[in-house]
C-alpha cells in the first residue's frame, strides 16, 4: 500500500488528471453533455474567483475588467 501512495506523489498531476477526467466521464455519463460543461464552467470560475481571494486581489476590480461599469462605487 504504501508503494501505491509512492507512486501517486511521485505523479501527482497524472493523477489529479486521471480523477478528474474520471469524474467528468461519470458526469457525463450520468446527467449528460451540455449539464456537465456547465458543471465544468461553474467549477473553473469558481477556481478563478478562489484564487484572486486566496492572493488577496481585489475582487471587484476582477469583476469591473469581466462587466465594465457594473461593479465600480459610485
């Protein structure tokens, strides 16, 4: 067993890669294609979003250069 745990942290990315496409194959298996790649999109901004928060960025001005003038104080 630990040799298997080796192998997984010596190919970290293979296998967040392997997961990943596995989850997604299940997904699309289960609920469909167009379902799934909205899953996908709410995944990645949710991502993107975390990690202007978690490098302390200014979300607001994230979301003024996505929709101009929609976010700036008045």
């Amino acid at each position: 067993m630990a040799a298997f745990w080796q192998l997984i942290l010596e190919n970290r990315g293979k296998a967040l890669g392997i997961a990943g496409g596995l989850l997604f194959g299940l997904l699309f298996l289960t609920v469909g294609f167009f379902k799934t790649i909205a899953f996908s999109v709410f995944v990645a901004t949710g991502y993107y979003i975390g990690r202007k928060f978690d490098n302390e960025e200014d979300i607001g001005e994230v979301l003024d250069r996505i929709l101009p003038g929609k976010f700036t104080k008045r």
